[in-house]
C-alpha cells in the first residue's frame, strides 16, 4: 500500500499492468500522494472521491483505452482541468497527435526514464499550480471590482439624498421677492454648487467603468461653446478674484457663435472644466488663459494655454493617475479623469512643449457629422 500523506499533491495513476503500476507507484510516492487505479472505470470513481493534481494514463487498455477515459475526464466538471500525461509504448506520431487534441498536455514513452518522468510530473505540476493560482486571483480581483462598483452605487445613491435640498431649496428661496441681489447670488452659486457635487458623484462611478471597460459610450454632437461659458459662469469668483481674462478664439481668431464635436455632453463638461480650472488656478494674478478650437474634416482640436509652467517633475506623468505637485488638496485625479474621457471619446490629449513659465494642453476629438436633424446636447 502507498503511504498517505493528505499535505502531498495527488497523482492519479491509470494502467492495467501490475508491474508498471508497482514500479510508478514506488517512484512517485516519496514526492506524492499516489493513489492507483488497474481500469478506466476506477479511475472514473477515484476521480470524483479524491480529485488528483495530475494523471498518468495508459494508453492500451481493456474495456475503456486511454483515449477514451481521456475524453470522458475532460467532460467531468472540477476534474477537466487536471493535467493528464499519457503513458505509451506506441511510437505513432498521429497517435501522439490525436491525445494532444483531445486535452492531454504530454507523453512519456515507456521504457521509462525514471529522471524524465519525475522532471516531467514536477514541471507540470508547477504549471498547474501556476495556474490555477492565477485563476484564483482573477476570480478574487473580479469579486473585489463587483464590491467595489456595489459599494460606489450604495454611496453614491447615499449621497443624492441630502443634494436633493442643496440644489432644490435655493430655487425655492429665490422665487421669494424679499432676496437682496447679493442673497439671490449666494444662492445661485449654492445650487451650482449642489449640481456640480450631483455630476461628480456620478461621473466617479462612471470613470470606473471606463478604467474596466464597461462604460457605454453614445456620442452625439456637442457645443463646445455653451460649455466654456457655463463653466466660465461656474468658476467665476475664481476668475474676478484673481483679474484673471479668459479669451476664445477660432482659426481665423474670431469668437465663435458654436463649436460642435462628436462626444457626450457631460463628458465634455467634465473634461473641460477639470482642465479650464486648472488653468485658472495655475495662472498669475492678471493672467490670461487662451482657447484655440480649431477644426478639419475629421478632428478638432482644443488648445488650452495659460500662463504658469507645469513642475518638471511631473511633466512626463501628470495624466497618470494620482499624479499632482504642489497643489493644496489635488488629488491627482483631475488630469487623469481628463485624459480617460479623452480615450473614451476616441480623442487624444497631451501636454505640449511651449514658452518657459506656460502651459499648453491640446484635446483632439472627432468632429461632429454636420447634420441638419442630429440632435445637439445643451447642459
């Protein structure tokens, strides 16, 4: 009788002849738990009472060959898997052929080379380990990305609620006709912060599933126009506050009327105001920050230049994610977010090598399809 050892991998050995059986048994069972089985048929039983870490398979055989219980393993739930060496005096080169396809990973031929066949058992042991290792891990990193988007959908739908009152009072109180002017301001600027906080929350959850994948695109044409201005509206304590001017120009250097790319609205307002208020807060007292929206046949093209030079030491990584310098509270995730939505709209985004002491970002996005019935998204 083999020995026991539980702690030890499992070797199922299939073979009918007697002495081969003994001779495979006495090799292998000071590495392994061996257990043995003289037909198919056994082998069938063993398999689903103590599922093995590899099997070693006759070939010839009465009743059920080698061939067969092979194709019936490779149909057992939790046992398909399983690495099988056939063992063979056959020298038939289809033959050999033939139990690859049907799942086996390896033959060793008898006479056996006792060296041969212990390396051979250990190295595809370690690559069974390897991976069924690497199969766990990806199990236990999509169960951690299924918690992850749970616990950001609970928070998320936690943390509408109180929004409800941030943005729904202050529309109540300025439809009251007692409000001073500088009320009815601080209200309004109460509310835009409430819808602000409100496309954070769920723009968080949705540059999650753009880092995996799962996010659903459907673009349609957007006017980059209206976004500059709501976002100028939005950052415009910032912009007083510093003397700071923000000019908007097109090929010709005019204002445009409209500017229209192919994308999704609260994706381009996410964009643009991540990257516009890092502008803003990079730029000196007086400083100007210029718009370029430039346009051919199939791109457009976003420039933004401000004064104010990004750190060297994150000028090669500062659209990786958690990258920030000297910036009070960044998270690192502005420029970031910026360059995942640029992707996700098929566009590219890069720093460009300017004037000392600028800074100059160019967003490439396809052009919108003129369109006389395509609809435009407004925020």
């Amino acid at each position: 009788m083999p020995e026991s050892h539980p702690e030890r991998e499992v070797v199922l050995i299939v073979d009918d002849t007697p002495e081969e059986l003994h001779v495979l048994v006495e090799t292998l069972r000071h590495d392994y738990r061996v257990i043995a089985a003289r037909s198919g048929h056994k082998a069938l039983e063993l398999v689903t009472k103590t599922p093995p870490d590899i099997i070693l398979l006759d070939i010839l055989m009465p009743d059920m060959d080698g061939y067969e219980l092979c194709r019936r393993l490779k149909q057992l739930d939790g046992v398909q898997d399983i690495p099988v060496i056939f063992l063979t005096s056959l020298t038939d080169m289809e033959r050999e052929i033939q139990g690859l396809a049907m799942g086996a990973v390896d033959y060793i031929h008898k006479p056996w080379n006792i060296p041969i066949l212990l390396a051979r058992v250990a190295n595809h042991l370690e690559l069974f380990r390897t991976r069924r290792t690497l199969i766990e891990q990806n199990q236990a990193l999509l169960e951690m990305a299924r918690l992850r988007e749970e616990v950001e959908r609970i928070t998320h739908h936690d943390l509408k609620a109180p929004l409800n009152a941030i943005i729904g009072l202050p529309q109540y109180l300025l439809e009251c006709d007692n409000m001073t002017e500088e009320q009815a301001l601080f209200l309004q600027q109460i509310q835009d912060s409430g819808f602000r906080l409100l496309e954070m929350i769920n723009r968080s959850l949705d540059l999650y599933k753009m880092e995996v994948g799962t996010y659903l695109y459907h673009p349609t044409q957007v006017d980059i126009m209206l976004l500059i201005q709501k976002i100028s509206k939005e950052n415009r304590v910032l912009l007083k506050g510093h003397n700071l001017t923000l000019h908007i120009r097109d090929a010709q250097g005019m204002v445009p009327a409209s500017f229209t790319v192919l994308g999704e609205a609260f994706l381009c307002h996410s964009l643009l105001a991540n990257l516009l208020k890092n502008a803003f807060e990079a730029s000196p007292e007086h400083g100007t920050i210029t718009v370029t929206l430039l346009r051919t046949e199939t791109e457009t093209t976003i420039t933004i230049h401000n004064h104010g030079a990004v750190p060297a030491e994150i000028r090669d990584r500062m659209f990786e994610k958690y990258v920030t310098c000297g910036k009070k509270g960044g998270t690192g995730l502005g420029t970031y977010s910026a360059r995942r939505i640029t992707q996700t709209m098929g566009g590219t985004i890069a720093l460009l090598d300017s004037v000392p002491d600028t800074t100059t970002i160019r967003v490439c996005l396809p052009a919108a399809l003129p369109h006389p019935s395509a609809p435009t998204d407004r925020p």
